[in-house]
C-alpha cells in the first residue's frame, strides 16, 4: 500500500508539472500534498511495525517478569530493616 501511495505521489507531481489549465493544476497539487502525507505516515507505520515487540506474553515470560518484580523488594525491606 505504501508503494501505492508513494506512485500515487509521483504521478500527482507529474500531474503538476504538465498542467495547463489552473483546475488540473490544483487536482495535481492537492493529490501531490495528500499522496506525500499518506507515503510519509505509511512509511513511518511500516518501520514501526518493524520494530515493535509483540503484545502478548507467554506463561514463562509473566512468571520471569513476576519473579523480577519480587526480588528488589526483599532486599528494599532488608536494606530498611538495618
């Protein structure tokens, strides 16, 4: 879809620079400002996608994370007690 969008972008920028009349002039400005936002965003979302974790957990992943939780705060409270 980004490809999509990108061509969609070029194609309005060539729109541009062939336009002889101001009504195709606008139509191409207008799909060359949309279609370079929309490439921009889609771009942006792929390299994020790219890049994120999963959202979900498995079981040992939960019980690590508890475990890790729990610890520092047995030797908080010992560290308090002294």
């Amino acid at each position: 879809m980004r490809w999509l969008l990108l061509t969609l972008t070029v194609f309005g920028l060539l729109m541009a620079l062939h336009a002889h009349t101001p009504g195709r002039l606008g139509l191409a400005l207008a799909l060359l400002l949309l279609g370079a936002l929309a490439s921009v965003f889609a771009f942006a979302q792929a390299r994020i996608r790219s890049s994120a974790r999963d959202e979900q957990l498995s079981d040992q992943q939960i019980a690590t994370l508890k475990a890790s939780l729990k610890s520092p705060a047995r030797s908080a409270s010992s560290d308090t007690g002294a």
